[in-house]
C-alpha cells in the first residue's frame, strides 16, 4: 500500500534522499535459498551510475551496498533483505542558492505544495538517485528468474534526440554491442554521432530526451493478473515511475493507431506466434513471446540556459541549474528500465505461483522462437 | 492487493463475465453522504454502451443499475456501495464454435495457459463488458470530484486509423461539439469523413486503432505520492488495464524525445506556467495545471477476415468472428478512459487527505487558468 | 487495503445491510478449477442461519445463493466470484421507532460519530448479517484446504456463560455430537440443561456471554509469515472481526500466564510434540499440530430489558429493544469462526506457495498424530 | 501486502535479525512537519532495553538510532524515514551449539519447515530484537498523537505467573508508580515480592507468563474500519504478533462470557457512558471512551532446565539454553504492546482523515471524562 514500496509479493521498499546520509531499500517475500553477496550488484550499479562516461552526470557514488538483514551464509533466508549504500560525494553547498527558488521542470514546486515542506539538496527525494536501489533489487530477481526460468531481461538505447538506430524495423539487436558503448546503443558505427551531438549539447548548456526499449525473453505464458494487475499494466506504472518518463509503449504502442486488425493481430501457428505487434501480452497475460516495451524519457530540466520560475517569497525569478547534470538522462534510465521489468515479473512470478500453482502444473505451450 | 480491485483507498472490485448472469462491483471506502441514486448511472453509461450507434458494436444491453448496498436515503453512508447489472443481450450460442479454439489476438490462449479453464462466452472476464462497472464507478468519483474540488474530466477521439482532428496544435477542445457525434471527435466538419471511413473498415470486415486524449482540469497542486504511486504511474497503470489499449502518454509524452531541455521544461510566472508539456504532473505530484493523457487503442481482433490460429487439440485452424463486434473500439473507450483518470484523481484525493490533511491546509499557488 | 475485504491473496469482500436488498460477496484470487455449485453452500449457511432453532433469533432467511460470476460449468475459473443473497425477511418497521436513538451496546453512536449518516434499519453493515457471507467464502475454502490437503476445520460452543461442558481438560471433542444439537455442545447430556438456562433468560429478556472453540487439523509446517503477518496474529484479527468478539487465545492462551516455561514449551520427540500448548504455531508459523483457537462472545445487547442512552437531539431516554434477537449470539458463532480460520490457512497457504513453492518442496515432517 | 510492514498508511517495515549487522525500520507515510531528533528515541527503546535491570536479560545494546532518511532540518518530509540501530552486543557464539537443533518452544522447526534455512544465531528474524524497531516508529506516532489529540497510550503488568496487583478491581493506575520500578508494576509495595519472585526463578532455570494492560486516553469517536479493518480487530493483530502473546483481550475480554447483556452493555448518559465493558470500541469504532487492551504472555523457552527435542539429523536431543535470557519476557513487553496500540491508532486515523475529513467535521460527543 505505501508508495514507496514496488511489488505485492516481492516488496521493495525504497528510501533515502539524494544527499541524506544513506539511500537504501527493504525486499521482503523474497524466496529463500537465493545466493546473493555484496558484490553481485556491482555490475548493474556500475552501468546505471553517473560517473560511468563523461556523458553523463560527473557525480562520482561508490555505490558500495552493504546487506544488513536477510541473507545467512550467503543466501536468502526468506526474511526481509536490506541493502544500504553510503551517499558519499554529497556536494550540498552547490545547491544552497536554491532552497528557494522552485526550478522549472523539476519537483521542487510540487513537493512544497504537497508537504509544505522538502529537502532541496540534490532535488531530495526527487532525485534519480532513488533509481540505485530500483537496480540493485532487481539484481535479485534478475538471477531468480534467470535460474529458474532462464529469463533474461535487456534494454537499449532506440533514440537519442533525433537520432534513430540505423537497423532495419525487425533487425535483431546484438546486445554485446549495446554494452560495449556508453550509449547502450546497438549499432556501434554510429556512436562517434552521439558522442559529437552530446558534447554539443553539453557545450550549449542544454539536454535533450531519449527512447529506451526493453525486451524479456524467455518470460513463460500465463503470467500477469486481469484485471487491473494485468502485466502491461503493471509495466506501465512501474516504467513511468521512473524519473523522466513521459510515456511508455507495450509491443506495437502508438503504432497500433493507425493499423488494422487484419495486421496487428498476431496469429498463430504450431510453430509459434507469426507476428508480436502484441509485445508478449494478450489480456494482460504473457503468451510466452518476447515482452517487449519502450519508454520516452524527456530531457533534464537541470540546464545551464536560464530558466524564469517564482520563489517562495512570490518573486519571479531567474533560475540556472549549477552541479552536475547529465545532458541526456535518457542514457542511464536503460539499466533502470531494465530493473523494473524485472520486478514487475518476479512478482508477477509469484503471484502466478500463489493463484495457479508451480510451474509443474504447466499446461503445453507454443515454442516462443518463431516470435 | 487482489487484481480485480482498483485504488487503494477508493476501491472499485469489479466481477462479471461477459455472458455470465450479471457484472458488478463493490466500491470500498466511499466518503459519506455523497447523493447518488441509480438513474445518475445512466449518462456515462450510455456513453459507453456499445448500442449507441451503428458505429460500434450492435450488443444492445439495458445498463440498469441496481445498488444493493451502501446508499441509504439517497446517500452514501461510507460502507461498501455494491452496484450490479444484469446481462441481459447475452447470446452465448455465437460463441459455441470457437470454445476449443484460440482467436489471434484475443486473451483465450493466455488465460488458458494461465488457469486450465477459461469461459469463452464473449471472451468472459476479458470482454470489455467489464469496462462498464469503471465507468459506472467512476461516476461516482466525478461527482465528489466535482462537487469539492470543481474538477472536470474530459475525453475524445483524437486520432481514428490515419485521421486526425483537423484542428491547429495547441487549440482548445470544444466538448460541446465532442458530445454532439458518435466519434466523440472534436471537429464536427469531419464527423462524415468518419462515417466513411467505418462504413468502409465494416463492410471490409476489418478493425482499425484509435487514440483518446484525457484532460482533467481544476486538480488541485499537491495529489500524487511519490515514489511508486505517482499520479502519472499510477495513471499509466490505470490506462494500460483498459482493453485494448497499447500506450500511454503524460503531457508532451513520446514528443519529448526530440525535445532539447530548453523547450520542454514549463517555466513559472506569477500568473501561471507558460506552457504544460509536463501534462500537470512534476516528480509525480500534481501541479496545479490540467492534467492530461493519451492513450493508443489496438485494432480490435474480432474481424470478418479469416485468421489463421491453433486450438486445443493442437491443430492449426482457421477463425472468422461472429457475432457483433467493433469496426473500431477506440470509439467508446472515451468514456472509459475518463473513468480510469477520474478513479486515480479520486483515489489520489484521499490518499492525499490521510497524510497531509485536508483542503484548509492548502498552501499559496499559482494560478492554473495561464495553461 | 480496503476494510471490507479479507485475506490478501484469497481476497473475500463482503457488502451489504442487514436490510437493504441484498448482501453478497466477491471472492478474488481463488485457484482455478475448484467444483462449485450453489448448493454447496447450503449446509454451513443452514448451521449459522439465525431461525435454526428456537434458541436463537426467530429472523428467517432463505439464504439461497446466487452465482453471478467466476465459476463456469461448475468448476470456478480463476476470475472474481460474486455471491449474492437477497434479503427476504427485513422487517424494517420494526427498527423505525429507533432510527435517532442510539442503543447501548450497539454500534450505532459510533457509526454516526464515524461517517454522520447510518442506516438504522437492523443495524445496517453493523448486523452480524454480514457474517452470512464469511461463511459462504469459506465454503470454498474449506473445500480447497480438505481435497489438497486433507485440511478439517471444527467449533464447538466452549462455554455458555457459566456452564462449561463436563468434558476432561484433554478429552476429544467428539464432533458428530457437537453436530447433533443446537448448541454446538459437545456433550449430549448436557443439551437439556442449556435448553432450559437460555429459555429462563429468554423469558428474563436478558442475554449472556459465550466461549467457541475452533481447531483445524491437518494443516502442515510452514504456514504463516513473520512478523506481522504471523498465523496467530491473522487467526486473531480474524476472529475479532466477528460481531460481538471481546477476546482471542490461542492454544494455551490466558493460562499461560501461570505457566512455568518448563511446563509450557512443547518438547519434541521423533514421534510428534509432547503436547501443544503453542496452538499449532511458533514465531507465527504452523508447526504441523492442530491449529487451536478459542473466543470470548459478549452477550447481545438487544435485550428486553429497557436501557438508558441517549438520542440525536441530546436527550436522555430509554431504549428497550423490540424485533427478532438471539438470547446467545454465541452459539451461532461457532460457524461463522470455522469460516474465519478456514478464509486464514486459505490465504496462508496460497501465500506460502508464492515464496516458497508448492508441496512438493515441503521437508521431512514429524507426525501430527502425537498431538 | 508484505509481512514485515505493519499498517496501511503508516506504514512500517522493519527488518533485521538478532545478530546480523543491524535492525532497522522504513516509516512510510507519515505526516510531513513533525519535529523528531534522534534523541527522541532513547525514552521508550530505554524502557524496552534487554539490560535495564538484572530481572530481564542481560544483553546489553546500545540501541543508538540513526536517522537515514525522511527528515530534514529536524522536521519530517512526508518521505520514507529509515531507522537503522547497529546490533553491538552480538555474541555469535553463545549459539554456534544449536544450529543444527530445534530448541522446544522456539521458532526453530517452523521457520526450517517453511524456509528450508534459517538464521540461527540468537533465534534470528524471530529474536525478540525486531520489537526494538516497533517501539522506535512508535516514538513517532505517539508524538503525532499526542500533539494533535492529546492521545496518551500507557501499559502496566497486570500479572506476573499467579502474582497479581493488589488493587481493587477499577481502582486508577498510577503511572508513575508503574514507571518507577523495573517491573512496570502498578503497587510499589509489591515491588520486593516480584524481586523476590523472579529471583527464585532464575534460580530455578524456569521462567514465568505475565500479563499486560495497555489503555489509550483521548481516542476521539469515530476511528476504526468495519467490517475487517475493525479497530478492536488490528489491535488483536498487532498485539497478538508481538512475540510470546497468546491472547489478547478488549475491554472485559473473556470475562463477557459470563455476563449478562444487562449487565454487560454500556449504558450512556449526557454526560457520558457510565461504564466501560467495551473497551472504548463499538462495531469495531471507537466510542471516545478509554480503549483498554489486555495480553497474554508465555513464558519465555529460553530456559536452563534441559528439555527434549530433535535435531536436523533426525535424532532425539536434549536442549538446554545457554546465553542471556529473560526469566520473564513479558516485563519488557509492556513499551512493545503500548507502541503497537500507538501504531494501530496512528494508522486508523489516517484512514479516518481520507475517508472522513479531517477533525473539523467531527461530530458532537459524550465526555470522555464519565468513563
């Protein structure tokens, strides 16, 4: 029920303010028997952390987790797991002018509005930071769904600005490639482009938005709660929770506008489905394809161009962001995306297992290859 | 938690297949003393009903409301309301042939593999049949919503297959004209382009997508919880659940892609933001301008053009829908979406009221009427 | 989250007045599969119903279920059920003498104070009509919990004011007994006794107090979740609900504040537990004995006998109770707290089996049959 | 949804085991504005501590809270609050001997049977320890309640094995006498026999049951949720999952099993009810008058006198404990039952305020003052 809490069998509470002492999360109804050491979240964290490139924030985070609670031996007990992470490179000085003063585009106004109260520093609990914890708790799920249901969850970067991948519509993507560049795009012949257009933008002062697509495979069918837990459902809200997120597209998305049935609909043979315009998901259950998503993420409001806002004395004023900010978000939000499509199936996971039973019971099914 | 239940705080349960004897649903904590009495159901849902025209689908249900609980003397008295409508233009022997068969697009394969057993009378739970006790539910929710707040909610058509409304960029909707047509469309001029369009799609035997824009205005700054119940998350969950949707946009949504930081951003003046890409919704929370939403609709499955599919003996087989079905489901799904915000804003309200007290300790705020 | 609803996983909610036109229920989250039919229902909604005999309130009420979803060609399909009962026998004259007083004992002082509004009629939601329904749901579990896992639950009246039944502290409670008389006493012999105790209070238009035991057999190790979600701590809030509970043991209960911990701890042996002061449960989780639970009803406080209280215009007056009331609403509880613990294993187990597995995983167990 | 959250609007999860590096707690939801300092916690986690006197158990801890997040400038933000105390006095040895046995009375065999591991070291997630982190959020609650409603909550040992206060039967308590001895006992003058009592039974390698009253003052009417959300049906929940509770009794609890409705029900007048049978709650609503909560504690396992068991490898064993145990637990339950009963009434009056408004609207009452 708490919002800060993601998940209704596999709950991860999260907390922690951007330059408070510590951020951190609680994961409870996590299978026991799981075997996690403080070290497992090193790599997704090093990929969601902004001093990865320079084009992104140069906020530089350890991002050390300590595990407090949950794990025995290293595995799962069944008990709540907490995990922690020092905030240390907490520069608050840099953020003293604004205490304020709301920035356009950011929370600031509508936390004052809410609370009558908030933490400015680092935009407090606003602040992406929180997404850390999002990431380290689905390296959790991510190898139980891995384990046991060979489940792999992978996103990539489908549009910087104005920049589109260079692949054909159905090109597959080869996510070596797509890890080998600070982009997480998958064509490697264009990043010299984005390198040019970020600095640019950097050198301008100014950001842009991004499109970030996600696809899991190997996700079993009947998966998902109609109908107001459908699993598309749940993929929306836990993809437009994340800071920046504008909007978000399960398979075909907008495109199925202007389609028609005789198209989008995907048929099916023995040998699988022929088409995924439905993004793995039919009534809001998984049919054993590929889940695919794709979010819009718009651009950081933190600029170094002037932006003209109001403060809390009913001035109007003239606001330019200092610190570090990344010029595209957009960047970073892959891994984080990533993350929440794996919580969103853990539990979903769960929850199946709950109503219908283990995967004994699993009735035959269409092979998943032929799309 | 259970699935078939929406909001946390007001908590619209709904049941009914779409061939089973009734549907229905239990609205849990309710204010008290809200007038309602059954004949206020009857606008929205005829709205939604799809007899409307012989532009939607030709099942013609009478809709009547009955309320079994929770009103007492023309009131709400704050204990479950239960509303119920009997199915009375159920012909389930439409659906006889295809009981072992999974239809291309449609739940049947997913819900199968889900539970072992699905009721394929008119798709059962997974007809849009269900999409009336929201709307009636939600009327409810207007009315406070209205009545305390002066919140309005408001939805049409704005794009149907490749048509759009003919209408500039930023101008204002006039729902006088979008309640005067059946399309829900808001350029009366080119409702016959329309009729056109659907006689053709009908007599193709084809579907085609739709898009539905939502505004809510009056919201007041301060609604929505950060982190995982954000106003905009818990919008695109609420969305996404309705049948047949694919996307889900926030303000500016998937444009925000090519926006640099320096146009997105909505800067503050004394008199107002100057703009509302962030659709009234910053870091979760709203900010006092109008909320607003679009969502993309599939093509409806249900088409005339034989379909290639499997079936429970694992065979390949061919399907062509009987029955009464939508040329374009989008059409009717104005009203649901309204619904789904109006549920969400309600929800929100009180979730809002619990922490933070109510509408007396409201702080100073901008002036909504600038955009 | 909504205060109406039971369970988390096997979610029942509940609705309507006593007087109003129907109370019902919808049941969210059932396993898929499970053989339903309305008449099953009728043997537990015959032993709580109010006009079973002339010892309890003369209110008759059909008690016909009605199905309105969820359950197609007998077997329930995984989707929400909707119970429904109509009301038949409200008699709502005889409450209209009392709609602005408020009756001591009752909860209508707090139910204005809480909303401002209640429907007097019968004590509206307050009624242990409500009850009806509880049962209804565990009708479904209990047949869940006895075909999966041989699961039994059982009452029987403990006490009766002063009269205990003349039974050895540890003797078996023989069942068929219990069944065979309108008390649910377990000791024949002493029906006679107990006919004449409630007539002479009937006659006295006074009420009086009851003690109902429950034990459930059968259930394994390993249900319940620490910490707040422990069995016991479920198994009490379940049974507090109940109209007119003003007390929960479990196994040893009161008694063992007397107890030395060399007498109450319950040694292990291969061949089972020495004893079972616990109830059946450790640190919140079953250990494979028999569940126990024990209750204390408070006498109804609709009794003949006038009482002082005040009105809605600040007067002093006196109420004496007119209608249809029960001398001990203690007996009929016996049924209605089989229900609850029934609706609690149901949603325990279903939600053990989400975060550890089915039984298949289960580990070697010691025998029950050692107590 | 999660078992180790307590409460639905504040709502607060703690994790942590005996001996692993921390405990901890997440407050979410809590009011925004609200002055906390990390020394307001030392008062109830003093009263709480293991080391207070040589009658508890002789661990020692510092329990220094830390404050990570939800608080800024010494003022809540209406953010997660994280609470973390680092376990200091942790001496893992003390119960390397019994890893691989169930001790009898403990959760031992439970938590093995649901889990297939368990943390052995001081009893782990099942270690008394947990309570520390409800007595800390419970800090919070109590202020925001007493600020704003002038709510008290205190708790007394009513009994300690056949030791009762020797009192007359509604005679007042005096706090500061129960604050004033190791005992929370409300007679001075019984103060040496308890010391004498408790002393021979250490001797003895037993311990002994107790009981604990906890009242609430200045509850106003109206607070609590039928028909599951019950105030009188939390408390139960709350009460009975604090560790070692075997019964938990609201206002005459079982002594209503003998009483006759004429004698039970409480009468109202003017100037208030004139006696409290109820326990302050009517329907599960709070009536304005004192809430009043008796608990049931066995005596603690954990004892010197050897007793039977069985071990991992499947033989029979004999279990005697060493390490620092209390010969009564139920002394120190005295601040955990107050902090549950603060919890459940802070939580209910959130939910009170999004349903009903804020106090504003309330309603005219009794005085609370005639009992």
């Amino acid at each position: 029920m708490s919002s800060n809490t993601f998940g209704k069998l596999f709950a991860v509470t999260t907390f922690g303010e951007s330059h408070g002492p510590a951020i951190g999360c609680v994961i409870d109804g996590c299978p026991p028997g799981i075997a996690i050491a403080p070290e497992d979240f090193a790599h997704d964290l090093a990929r969601r952390a902004t001093g990865k490139s320079r084009y992104t924030s140069q906020r530089r985070e350890a991002d050390e987790v300590e595990i407090l609670s949950g794990v025995y031996e290293g595995r799962t007990t069944g008990t709540p797991i907490a995990l922690v992470i020092r905030n240390t490179d907490a520069r608050s000085k840099d953020y003293a002018g604004i205490a304020d003063t709301f920035r356009p585009g950011h929370a600031d106004y509508t936390y004052w509005q809410k609370y009558g109260i908030r933490d400015p520093r680092g935009g407090g609990r606003a602040s992406a930071r929180e997404t850390t914890m999002r990431v380290a708790a689905a390296v959790i799920a991510k190898k139980w769904l891995k384990d046991r249901f060979g489940i792999e969850v992978h996103g990539w970067l489908a549009q910087l600005g104005g920049i589109r991948p260079d692949l054909p519509a159905e090109a597959a993507i080869d996510f070596a490639v797509v890890e080998s560049n600070p982009f997480f795009w998958p064509v490697a012949a264009q990043v010299p482009e984005l390198e040019h257009y970020i600095n640019a933008l950097r050198k301008a002062g100014d950001s842009v938005g991004a499109r970030v697509n996600v696809v899991a495979t190997g996700v079993p069918p009947g998966w998902g709660e109609p109908v107001y837990g459908k699993l598309d459902a749940e993929l929306a809200s836990a993809l437009m929770s994340i800071n920046a997120v504008k909007g978000v597209e399960i398979g075909a998305g907008f495109a199925s506008v202007a389609q028609n049935g005789s198209e989008h609909r995907d048929e099916m043979r023995l040998d699988g489905f022929t088409s995924n315009h439905a993004g793995g998901i039919l009534g809001g259950i998984s049919s054993g394809q590929e889940v695919t998503a794709s979010i819009a993420l718009k651009p950081a409001s933190s600029i170094l161009i002037p932006g003209r806002s109001v403060n809390l004395a009913g001035e109007e004023v003239e606001v330019r962001t200092r610190g570090r900010h990344d010029p595209c978000v957009g960047i970073r939000a892959t891994p984080i995306a990533e993350a929440m499509v794996a919580l969103v199936l853990m539990d979903q996971a769960l929850r199946h297992r709950a109503q219908c039973g283990d995967v004994a019971e699993a009735r035959p099914r269409l092979p998943a290859s032929a799309r």
